[in-house]
C-alpha cells in the first residue's frame, strides 16, 4: 500500500520548472514541518522539532506550483510518501524521504490568497 | 476520538463573516466532493457521486476565508468530521455532516494562486 | 476524489455475512466514534459527542470481520466516506453516512488480539 | 503540526517489552509498508518499492503489542510521523524515520483475529 498523507509546512526553497522527459514538467521543493502546540502553563504558543520532506509536483500541478509558490509561503500538501535508502559517493547510507504530491494548497490560517488564473477548463 | 480528514471538492455557496460571539469571528460555507477516476476503456475522466459537508472556519481561518474564497473555487479542506442528527420542525430526522476546518487553501491542481496578505506575524 | 479516512471506535451491531450477488460476500455494521479527551482540569477524561457510521465490507474483508468481530469490539476502520441524501417512505430526506471499508482491524490500545487464521496464501 | 499517518504493512522483527522510565513501558518494531496494485494488462497484482518505518508504542498499547503482534503478522498503524536526522559514529548523516504509535490493529483484510483480553475497563 502507498500512503497518501497530508501535511503542512513552508516551503524552504525557490521553485523552478524542469522536464522529466520531453512531455513532463516537474519541480520540487523542500517543505519544512514544525509541530507546534499551546503551553497552557507559558500561556504561550512553543515549537517542536521539524519533518523536513523534497516534495515533488508534476504537470499541471508543477506548472501552478511555480507560478504560485514562494520560498517562505506556507502550505497544505497532499501527497503519497516515499522513503528511500541511497548511496552517498561516500559509501554512507543516505534516506530521502520524499511527498509525490497530490495537490498544494496556500494555507489560509496564515494568509489570504486569491486565485490568479484557472488552468483547467470544465470541472 | 475524533476524525480529522482531508477533502478536495469545490465552494458551492458565498462565504460572509459573523459573529459566533463578541470575541469570535466565523463562517460557514458547502463543499461539494465529487470522486473522479479515469475510465481505460472510455479513455476519458469520470465522474462519481458527490459527498456534501459544511465547513465551518473560525477566527483567523474564518476572515482569511471570507477575503479569499469565492463560489467555485476548488479547495482543500483539512477539518474535524461531525455527523450529528437532528429534528427538523416536520418532526423527521435529519443528518449534518460538518467539517470543522483545521485548515483550507486553493488547489493548485486546477489553477495558480498568490498570497495577497499575510495575517500571522512571526512564523 | 474519494475520501479515504480512518476512524476509530467501536462495533455496534452484530455481523453476518450476506451475499451482494453469487459471487460477492458482504457485511455491513454501525460504528461509533466517540471523541474523547483528558480534561486538565477534572483531572480524568471526557466524552464528547459521536459519529456514526454505516461500514460495508467486501469478498474476503467481508469473511474475515464476519469471524472476528463481535459487538461491542473496539476497531480502526479504515474507508472511503460516502454520504448520501435518500428518501424516506414518509417522504422526509434522510443521509446516509457510510464508509466503505479498505481495512478493519481490532484496535490494541484497549485490548490484546490473535490471528486465528491466514486467509492470504503468499504476501 | 505534527502528521498523525495511517500506513499498512507487516510487522518485520520481534517486539519485546522495555522500560523508558520507571513508570513508562515501551516497544518499537521495524514495519514494512509496500505498495500494491492490480496490473490489468498483467492480470495480477504487482509490488512497488517499500517504505520502512520504526514504530514506537508506550504503556498499555506497548503491552498489548508485545502480547499481541508476532513478526510477519499483517497490521495497520496509525501515528505521529517523525523524520530526524542523527549523526553515526563514522560521522555519515541518517535519517531516522519513526511513527509513535496512536494505535495498531491485526489487518483483517488478510486474516481472522480474535480479542483474547481487555485491558481497559468501561468504553
């Protein structure tokens, strides 16, 4: 079974359009996911540690993720993860951890944002 | 235990602010959710049947709806599920099926958007 | 898009095992979620209100919870949200709230279980 | 925010029962998760890559898995998702990719399982 999760966090790095083959655009960007709780005894709002996750979007949402997003925007993003083990040149065992995204959405707890213009014609 | 979920569908109603009390902003709007798949055979994307809910905002959240959200924008919605039966003046039963929304933003699957103000200051 | 959503709670109503057409068992049974949380202040825990749901499981799903669950089983319940508006003899609108089981199992925070028996040959 | 996830997968090592303090019994497990699906051309099903995670559980959930769960047994987990990188003795970088437990469960959708013990008395 593939998990699809959903996830909130800023995203911590620039976006940019690529293609995976000549017909597919992708693009990727690192999300940054700090769980976050009310001390009652501080009165006050505290930080704990972080989920970093590389999310990537495809197509349509590739496109849309690049036009809308910006380093420092938070989000909402729905998508499947992977864990992967890999190889560093070194010979160390590196683990990606990555978001295959669904959909992305600006959160709107932190923010008002408006709907530029509709990329999908009919429902 | 309480069910938070995440749902995709679009705002079929005006969203406007009130006031829950004097300190508490909020709004209400339907989210229809339509299940789509893609028929092989037809070659072409169907579409199934719809599930309906009521997405209640509050406070921040709720005035960032109201300034963002218009009739027939697609939306994420991450909220608490509450089904609750009631009595209406017929004396029949009827269901509310609610979300109470954590969170909500545009789906960027099917458009871009852009943050127009940032409501929450710090991070 | 569909809903798949997890839930917890408990088994309402007994469960038999039916057949939805010569080839297809099926079984169906009430689940109630209650939301509960510690209370600080009364020290102890509290019960809010409950979701009910109708669950529908298929094939060998279906044959499984048939043997394994009794009334009054605590369960994770993981499905797909259907609601749907019907019509009453009476003529009043009733909704239909049901989740379309993925997968059950016997939830152990509240319990010890065993598998009796394998129904899977291979992984 | 912190991700409460539901994953399926198997059980991949014995579970045995430790103390995090005094008070506070613990047990972890390392879960396979793999993604599945129906391949029509093939006509059978087919496997993807794994995702591992290490599962914690504490207090009466640690008890009832050690109780409960047998390595290769087939189970849901629903828990907080926590990726954290440390440091290894060769200095390399490792990612550690860990779900605390809310709840796990025998999947049914593979084999009939039976409560042997409550351990919770009233709901």
């Amino acid at each position: 079974m593939s998990e699809i999760i959903t996830v909130r966090g800023f995203v911590a790095t620039d976006t940019k359009l690529k293609k995976l083959d000549s017909d597919t655009d992708t693009t990727d960007f690192r999300l940054a996911c700090t769980e976050r709780w009310f001390d009652r005894e501080k009165n006050q709002w505290v930080e704990g540690q972080t989920n970093w996750f590389s999310v990537s979007a495809y197509r349509d949402l590739a496109r849309n993720v690049v036009a809308s997003l910006k380093k420092g925007d938070k989000v909402i993003v729905m998508g499947r993860l992977k864990i992967r083990s890999y190889t560093r040149q070194d010979s160390s065992i590196g683990t990606y951890v990555g978001l295959d995204a669904v959909t992305i959405g600006h959160d709107l707890t932190w923010a008002t944002s408006t709907v530029l213009h509709k990329t999908y014609q009919g429902r």
